[in-house]
C-alpha cells in the first residue's frame, strides 16, 4: 500500500483536508486510513470536520455489525488525537456537506475526503466546471483514489447507470421453491420453507427454519415469481451481500437464496412484524385507535427513527428510491422498520419503483429503471415522510380547490400554509389539520415553509435535528403543562434553535 | 338544489387516504329477470356477485379506506339507488329489476357522470386528493326508450373526452348474449372491446375488478393494467451461466 503513501505526496500543497464521514462507514480496514492520518501528522496538516461527521458518528454507533463499530471508534479516537497537535478543526455548524463544499470548492490548498457514493460526492460535482479543490475519494473496492484536477474529480465521483442491467429479459428458474421446500445460501446454509407469510406482485415471503435448529428463526424468505428476477435484480441483490448493513428496523436482503438446483430464487432477510406507517397514519381518528396515549413527543421519535435508519442506508451509498409510508412498518410498541429494500438504488444500479406523491418535481415524469436517483430527490421524499407523519397521513400538498394529480401541486409548490403564525389557512383541507399547524413552534412552521413553498432542500440529518429540537422543547416543558399539545409556543420558548 | 348535489360532511371519512370514486351504472330493465342456466334471475346472480365483491372490498384495508361507491339503476328510467358514500360503512342495497321497463343506457350513464363530476368537485373544497373516477356500466341489452339513441351518443362524446383527457376510467361490461356490443363499445376509446361476461360466472369479472382497485390504490394512476395492457415480465429468458458480472 505504499502506493497510496506515495499519491498522498502530490497533495503537499494543501492546507485543509475535509472529511465526510461517508469514508470512514465504508472503510474495509483501518489500515488506509492510518497511511492517511500518518501523512497528515508528518507534514502538519489541518483536518476539517463538520456537525454532521458526529451525528453520523452516532448513528453508526448503534448499528449491529461490531467491525464497522470498531472503526468508527478508532477513526474517531484518532482525530481525537489530532486535537493534541491543534490539527483538527470543528465546524459545529455545518450540518449540510453542501454549505462548506459551496464555501471552499474554489479552494485549491483544500482537500475533500469522501467516499464515490455519498451525498458528498454529488455536492462536489455540482461544482463541475468551477472546482479547483482537490480530492480523496474512496472507491467501492476500498482504495483511496488521490484526485488532484477537476477532471480526475468528476471521473472518480460521478455516478453514471450501470447500462449492463438495463433492458428486458429474466433468468430461467426451472423451478420456483414452494412451502414445504428447501432453499439455500451460497455458504450452505440450507432453510425449510415452513408457511406463506404473504405474497406480491414480485414474490411470496416465506417463514423458515434453519436445518439443523429446530425452532424457527427470526428470518424470512423471499422467493420472486417466475420471470421476476432479472438482472437488475440479481446484480442488486449480489451487492448487497458484500454490504454489511446490518441496523435495527432495516431489513436487509442479507443472503440471496438458491433452490436445490442452485440457480438464485430470492433472497433471505430479518423477519419484522406490525403494520405498514400508511394504515396508520391516514387519519386522526386511526392513529389514536392503534395508539390511544400517544402524544406529539410519540410522533415525533417516530419522524426521527425513520430519519435515522435513512441516513445510514445513505452513508453506504443506498439511496431508498421508493421511500413511502406503505414500506414502513411500526409494531405495537411503535418501533419502525423499512422493508421491501431489495427495490433500492445501490451504488449505480437504479430503483426501478416509485409513487407520484414522494417523487421530487425534477423528476416528475422519468423513467425510474433508467436514470439514477439523486440524494437530492430523496431528500424531497424523505420531507414528505415528515409532513405526513406530522400531519396523520395529509400530504403537504394537499388543499382545497387543488390540481387534478398531486404532481402538478408539487411542481406549482402550491402549499397551502403560511410562512409562520395561524393566519392564511383558507385553503387547509378539512378536518384538525389547522390545529396541527397552529401547535406548531413557529421555527418549525418555517421550516416547513422553507421546504414546501422555497423549495429548500434539507438535508436528513437537519431533518432530524430539528425535529430533535422539537421534541427536547416539548419534553422540557412537559412538567409544566399537563396538556401538552394545548399550548401555542412562543418564538423566545426555543433558546435551542439558531 | 338537485337530489344528488346535495353533499354533507357526513358522507366523507375522515381519511386523509386518496379517495377512489367508483360509480356503479346497473342495468335493471325486464330483461335482467330472463332465467339462467342456474335456475336464478340474471339479477339474482348479479346481486350475489355484487355483495361477494363489496365484502372483499371492504375486507382490504387499503381499498376500503380509499373507495367511495354509488349506484345508479336503470329500469324504465335512471334512478340513484346509492348516492356516493365510503365503502366501509355501506350496507349493500340490493338491486331490484323493473318488470317491463326498459333500458335508458345512455341516460343513466349521464347520470352517473354527474355523480362523479360532483363528487369530484366536493373532494376538491375538501382539498381531498383523488384517484380518477371509474364508471362500471352493467347492461344485457342496448339503449332503449324515447331519444335512447340521442342521449346515448351523448353519453358516448361525455364519457371518450373524460377518458381521452385520463379523468376517467371507463368499464363497460356486457352480461349474457343480447348486448349490442358495437355501441357499448363505443364508450370507450381506451379498451379495445367491451368486456363480455357469462351471466354465471359473475365472480370471476368482480375479482378483476377488485384487483383492479388495489392495483391502483397501492401502486400509482397507471391505469394501464385496467385497460388489459399487462405489465408481466418483458424479453426472453436468460441462462444464468450466459451471463457474467
């Protein structure tokens, strides 16, 4: 590895490396990443980290997979040590890559450190033609490619389809696994298929045990109908055995399955249980059924937890693509989980599926199968999400007198609530959705309006620090007011807020 | 104030769900009451088919929370048996035959149309969203009656420029063997021919129809699959071995 060593000297020039978090989540060994630390401790360079490194860094912490833990851990303690010798810099309040990327890209003694398929790189190649930074990238097979122009840049960073999946045609499968079959993974593992769980347009969800322990387990099978795995699919499903996702309330294709024969019929995941966000929250009345005590504090940690599991799947590279309340599912004690992944866009393999009203306006009218998803256009449906739950299953564009589709209403940006304050709710559709708005703190309303009728995109994680805040704010007071969502805030009540 | 302009809070759920409007045009003429092979009426076979596919209806979670239903017969003349409601808290009529009567098809749908454009507008001052409005004609025969022809080609120019401008999916469905299915076939552009159907095998008709609306409920407005056009899985089958990564 002594080459990398040897790229790293061509960045002599440079004063301030910028690190996203995105690097270190993909990291296969710590290994590189010492070379880099090592060149940066012998030649006195500055690090740069921002507010979203951290909140990255926590959500990696809770994950299942105790390698990539330990990474994270080691990465973290030792830019720790970097503080020592006063090389390490803390933007605290930059929580979108975005902002700095728009303040340094014109830098040349500034390096960016990311990984190819992080919402970093997307904002990087914004800048196309005016980039005069440099660059780190870290490539799917683990190597840090040393960019030192803007063409270099673009080569390393920009996503293009992966044209090889795209077209018609699926496997031949001479024959689909049933109940009472044995399926297998590639390592041998062989499963009996023990009862339907239920069956979709794409395949049947099977209940399994394993050969040789006698209970069930806590997985399922999916075995896809004939015709439905192509090679999009299979190629998906190959790549996301080499990811180690592994995360609570993310259920994950972890192995692909083969019959008897051993030709691929479907892929095995974490068995979850409950009922999808969309029978839930489609009206006031229908939440309070399945969760009588429920509060706004109640709501809110669902908007984070579903936020949270997100931006993980978004520091691999896996963008949801078909983010929606019906593929979330929350069990009685209100822990979420996403489900139907296999549909995902992964690395540059596109998600074929999606619904009108949590497509983002650009790309209104695309073919889906055909033209990668942006972090940007997750970010619209991600939004969405929030409004939804926040609103018990209202879209943000919902209203009175509105377009014959949802979609023209998303383009026009017609959203019917006002910059802040109770006043302008004319065109509220009925029913306690005025109320909703009103028990608002104005800094969310703000935000709202900054998303719906701006245009704003957030990111994930300023999704979720605000609604963090949100909840903090609500939490705080509670002691005070028994009837928590029956008082209006006030601006100077949130001290928390910037 | 006409019967069916009359709208109230009450015949709205509270649901924030995209609602799917569906208006039934029953045919309720003498003719419903010729015998099948069955040894019941064609309206007894329809009726029990009909009560079979709103129970499915309502046992879906997510079609019940989406559909709204009404049914308009026509039997001597058009008569709004069912004004729009949602499907979860409907008990279904039962439809009864007008002996003698005969079929005013082309003033029924006229009828139905009007139903869906005012629901239609009602959901808007609700700022309700919605899927586009499906108009089900059910008929044994051919348009009957004084002007039948005229409020029938009528009907015809209303229902193919909603349907062409995608405000409406149109199914328009011929029971038994005495359909003149070169007019009902022109109610819609999109279909290539009317849908046929055996008086005893209503069933089969009605499960399509509900596959129909969760299809649409759950997926997107691609109305594509109610029009015949399959989505299957496209090209030819691969080797697996022919193909490397």
């Amino acid at each position: 590895m002594s080459n990398n060593a040897d790229n790293f000297e061509l960045l002599n020039d440079i004063d301030l490396f910028v690190i996203d978090f995105s690097t270190i989540a993909n990291l296969n060994s710590t290994d590189v990443f010492d070379e880099l630390v090592n060149f940066w401790v012998n030649h006195r360079k500055s690090v740069a980290v921002t507010r979203d490194f951290y909140e990255n860094y926590d959500v990696i912490i809770q994950c299942r997979n105790e390698e990539q833990k330990r990474i994270a851990n080691y990465v973290v303690s030792t830019l720790e040590t970097l503080k020592g010798s006063n090389l390490l810099k803390y933007f605290s309040n930059q929580t979108r890559p975005g902002d700095l990327i728009e303040k340094l890209h014109k830098n040349p003694r500034v390096c960016f450190v990311y990984y190819k398929y992080s919402e970093f790189a997307e904002n990087v190649c914004d800048y196309e033609q005016n980039l005069m930074a440099k660059a780190i990238v870290l490539n799917a097979s683990g190597e840090l490619i040393v960019c030192t122009d803007k063409d270099a840049i673009w080569t390393e960073s920009f996503n293009r389809i992966d044209k090889s999946v795209i077209g018609d045609g699926f496997f031949k499968n001479s024959y689909i696994p049933t109940t009472g079959d044995y399926v297998k993974t590639r390592d041998g593992e062989r499963y009996h298929l023990t009862s339907t769980i239920g069956a979709g347009g794409e395949g049947t969800v099977y209940d399994c045990q394993k050969e040789g322990i006698g209970d069930g387990t806590d997985y399922v099978v999916k075995i896809y109908h004939k015709g439905q795995l192509n090679k999009l699919r299979l190629k998906k499903l190959m790549i996301m055995e080499t990811k180690k996702v592994d995360f609570n309330g993310v259920s994950w294709p972890e192995k692909l399955i083969y019959s008897e024969k051993g030709e691929p019929v479907g892929y095995i995941m974490k068995k979850i249980k409950g009922k999808p966000l969309s029978a839930i929250f489609s009206s006031d009345e229908d939440v309070l059924k399945e969760f009588p005590y429920w509060t706004r504090e109640n709501v809110l940690w669902v908007i984070i937890e579903v936020l949270k599991k997100i931006q993980y799947l978004h520091l691999f590279g896996i963008i949801v693509g078909d983010l929606r309340l019906r593929n979330i599912i929350i069990d009685q004690q209100g822990n979420v989980s996403l489900c139907d992944i296999d549909s995902c866009q992964i690395n540059d393999l596109p998600c074929p599926a999606g619904f009108p009203d949590f497509t983002a306006p650009e790309i209104y009218n695309i073919e889906f199968g055909k033209k990668l998803r942006t972090y940007r256009n997750e970010n619209f449906a991600c939004s969405v999400v929030l409004f939804k739950l926040l609103f018990c299953g209202l879209h943000p564009y919902d209203q009175i007198d509105g377009a014959d589709s949802i979609q023209m209403d998303i383009n026009r940006k017609k959203f019917p609530y006002p910059q802040c304050g109770t006043y302008g709710l004319e065109k509220v559709p009925w029913g306690p959705y005025k109320g909703i708005w009103k028990h608002l703190p104005i800094q969310y309303q703000m935000f709202l309006y900054n998303m719906f009728k701006v245009g704003e995109r957030y990111s994930v994680i300023e999704m979720i620090i605000m609604t963090q805040t949100y909840y903090n704010f609500l939490y705080k007071y509670k002691s005070y007011y028994y009837f928590v969502n029956d008082i209006t805030f006030e601006t100077e009540d949130i001290d928390d807020l910037d | 104030m006409n019967q069916w302009e009359r709208v109230t809070a009450g015949d709205f759920s509270k649901s924030t769900r995209k609602r799917l409007p569906i208006c039934f045009c029953i045919d309720a003429s003498g003719s419903m009451m010729a015998p099948t092979s069955s040894q019941k009426t064609r309206m007894q076979e329809l009726n029990e088919a009909f009560g079979k596919f709103m129970g499915a209806m309502k046992t879906n979670e997510d079609v019940a929370a989406s559909a709204d239903i009404s049914i308009v017969t026509f039997g001597g003349e058009p008569e709004i048996l069912q004004p729009f409601a949602p499907i979860k808290d409907m008990i279904v009529p039962e439809i009864r035959p007008v002996q003698y009567s005969v079929t005013p098809l082309g003033e029924a749908i006229q009828v139905g149309l009007k139903l869906l454009e005012v629901r239609k507008d009602a959901y808007k001052k609700r700022g309700m969203k919605y899927f586009q409005p499906w108009l089900v004609v059910f008929t044994d025969g051919e348009p009957e009656g004084p002007n039948a022809a005229e409020n029938m080609e009528i009907a015809i120019r209303q229902t193919t420029e909603l349907e062409r401008n995608n405000k409406l999916v149109v199914f328009n469905i011929g029971i038994g063997s005495d359909v003149n299915f070169d007019i009902l076939k022109r109610l819609s552009v999109k279909r290539e021919k009317a849908i046929s159907v055996d008086e005893t095998n209503l069933d089969g008709l009605f499960n399509f129809l509900g596959a129909s609306s969760d299809s649409i409920v759950n997926n997107s407005d691609n109305t594509d699959i109610l029009y015949g056009k399959e989505t299957v899985a496209k090209g030819e089958e691969i080797d697996i071995s022919e193909w490397t990564i």
